[in-house]
C-alpha cells in the first residue's frame, strides 16, 4: 500500500556545517574557475628562463632570468615559467652584490622543467561545471569541496521537523514512580527513534489530560527553528473513553482524520491527522510498544514521504512457531532469530519494552495466525541491521 496523504517537503538551504549527510536538491555548479588563480605547490622561487637567477621582490612580474620567492598556494606572477622547490635552489651573491639564485645540489636533472609545480588556474574545474550533481547525499569531502568553491550554504532536501506532544498527569520523568504513577518511556527515546525514521526532531512539550491542554497544545503556532513543525507526533489519548482528546481536539483545529485506528495488535487506537495549515498529527497510544508500533508503521512512511526517502521495507521471513489466530486483527511480534527462524520475543505486552529492547526486528502475523516455517511479513527495527531479503518475492511499501 503507498503512503499517498502526503508529498516531499519543498528544498531548504542549510550552512555547510548542517549539510553533511543531507540530499543535494540542487546542482552545485562552479561560481568561477576552480582554482580561481595559478599557484605554488611548492615552496620555494618562481623562475623565469635559465639560471643563475637575480632574485626580485616577491609577486612582481618576472623578467627572463629573473627569480621571486614564493610559498605554496602563493600566487604566480606574470612572466613565471616554473617553480624551483626550495630543496632545489641555494641563493648566493653575485660579484656585484646582488643576490643570485642557483641550482643546488638537490635538483633533479632537467629541473625546473616549464611549467613545474604550478597550479593552473581553472584545472580542477570550469566556471559553470557542475561539480556536485543534485540527490548527492553528501559527506565530508562535499562539504569541503563546497567551501573551496566559495559556498557558504547548500541548497538540500528538507527533512520534516517534528514536534512531541507526551501527555498525561501520572507521567514522572524521573526515579522510581509511584503507585498511579509511570515512568516517562518516551522523552528520552523519542528524539533518537523519530531522527533515525528521517525526521528532525523538535521541540518536545509535556500536558497532562485535560482537553484543554490538547487543544492549547495542538493548536500552538510556535516557530522552533525558523519553521512550523511540520508533523506533530502524541502520545496517548487516542482512545475511545471521554478522557481521550485527540480525535476531538483535531475536529476543533478544523482537522480531519485520514487513519481512526488500525486492525493491529498492539497499537490498535492510533491515528493519523491532518489540519487544515497542513501539518499531519501521528497519535500514538499510551503504551510504550504500542507506541513505537504505531509509530514505525504510520510515523514511519509519513516521514519518508515528506523527506523524498524510500518508504520502509518489507520482507518475509521463516516463523520459527505456531501462532494461534487471533480475531481479525494483524499481530506485530518483535522476533529473534533462532537458527535461521524468526522467534516470537518474550515480554511484548502493550506496555512491555523487555522484549522489543532484545528484538531483531517485527513479524506481521495474519488474524489467520501462522504455522512453524512459513513465510510471514517482517520489518526491520530503525536501530538493528536491515532484514536481508531470504525469499522470492519480498516486498517494499508501495509496492
């Protein structure tokens, strides 16, 4: 099924600090000529004819048999036929007191040859050459290619920012909770998961459960980073009890609904939004590994779709168990491989985290059920390796 409710962000320009490991939305094209001046590679002296060499003040246009020194990246001047590297030349003075440049001892036969150790102007690239074509995902050696050719910001594919909204009064954000109390599982993971799926995350606002507080939230116009958050990503309340606002509170943002729940267990109650300035809300359960699996499975080909990214992949793999059927809801069991077979974890609860921390990555079992070596769909977890294709056939999202 292809993710269709939503299309790549426009390109954005970013400081070439920023711009390592972004996609290049637009060719990089010489502004002049690359080097932009002729130059010394070497130390040492520009020449001009044979010697001995008089020695001139540095940079003035050279004279046949004249000589100036020179430091590498220096500029030649006019009238230069070659460089003599500093190893190469000994200076002494001539009868008349006037210093002379001469051929050491460490000089090369034939040196300097015409044209030695200079850097032509233009010989790495020419004014208008592209130099780094667009969709180039770019490293380091961009990025330093980039500032030599007089950029100082790249124009790339914008990554969708993202804003967390984590709800609810009984959560605490540190040591031991509670009777009525829980543990926050999704301030300190949320960031990580949500920019390993494509996303930048934002800024990360904690509410309690009044519709109040959704609606504040919901509807705020902040501007974090130079830029509205383009997907705004909830925790909990996407139940159907009266203490759960999130359908309502889209409906009075003039919001409408593209996903009121999936046939999946866990992560059943999630659902996806839309308002009407166009930033998509993902509401996700209370649940932590309800959560995530609503997140991977709706968050997840949002964010690739909005940053011009492949949608996730899907492949099949060997169930190393019999799995009962189960009504008519898709089960999401995070496996382990277990000699070549995927093995239901232990511990994978709606509420558990034990079993998806030790997880290889997350079968897609039919209501039907499966039985011991067939083929079921998997996908893989954002921070494990990508499930290699093992079966004729395997799929990708969109497909």
């Amino acid at each position: 099924m292809a993710f269709e409710c939503a299309g790549p962000l426009g390109p954005e320009r970013v400081p070439l600090a920023e711009a390592s490991g972004r996609t290049l939305a637009a060719d990089v094209v010489a502004l002049q000529e690359l080097p932009h001046y002729a130059s010394s590679a070497m130390d040492g002296w520009t020449v001009s004819g044979e010697g001995p060499w008089t020695l001139t003040e540095p940079g003035r246009p050279l004279r046949n048999g004249e000589a100036s020194p020179v430091v590498t990246g220096g500029v030649i001047p006019p009238g230069t036929q070659s460089v003599l590297r500093v190893e190469s030349g000994r200076l002494t003075t001539s009868p008349a007191g006037r210093a002379l440049l001469m051929l050491g001892d460490g000089a090369s036969p034939g040196e300097p040859r015409p044209g030695q150790h200079i850097r032509k102007s233009g010989e790495e690239a020419a004014a208008g050459e592209v130099l780094i074509p667009a969709g180039t995902a770019l490293n380091p050696a961009h990025i330093a290619l980039a500032a030599v050719s007089g950029f100082d910001q790249l124009v790339v594919r914008r990554k969708p920012l993202v804003k967390m909204l984590v709800t609810g009064s009984e959560v605490v954000t540190a040591s031991i909770p509670e009777p009525g109390q829980v543990r926050d599982a999704f301030g300190p993971q949320l960031r990580t998961v949500i920019q390993m799926l494509g996303g930048v995350p934002g800024p990360l606002v904690r509410i309690g459960d009044s519709y109040e507080e959704w609606l504040t939230a919901l509807g705020a116009s902040e501007a974090p980073m130079g830029q509205w958050p383009d997907v705004v990503v909830t925790t909990g309340g996407t139940g159907r009890s009266g203490a759960d606002h999130f359908r309502n509170a889209v409906a009075a943002l003039g919001g409408r609904l593209l996903i009121d729940g999936i046939a999946m267990r866990p992560g059943h109650p999630a659902a996806l939004g839309k308002l009407p300035n166009g930033r998509f809300v993902v509401g996700l359960p209370g649940n932590p590994l309800a959560a995530l699996m609503a997140l991977f499975t709706i968050g997840g080909p949002l964010l690739a779709a909005l940053g011009h990214q492949p949608l996730p992949g899907v492949s099949r793999v060997l169930c190393g168990t019999t799995i009962d059927a189960h009504r008519a809801s898709t089960r999401l069991l995070p496996f382990r491989w277990v000699n070549g077979l995927a093995v239901p974890a232990d511990f994978t609860g709606p509420g558990m985290m034990r079993g998806l921390a030790s997880a290889d990555g997350v079968m897609a079992v039919p209501s039907r059920g499966a039985q011991l070596g067939e083929p079921v769909p998997a996908f893989s977890l954002p921070w494990c390796p990508p499930l290699q294709p093992r079966l004729p056939g395997d799929l990708v999202w969109g497909d």
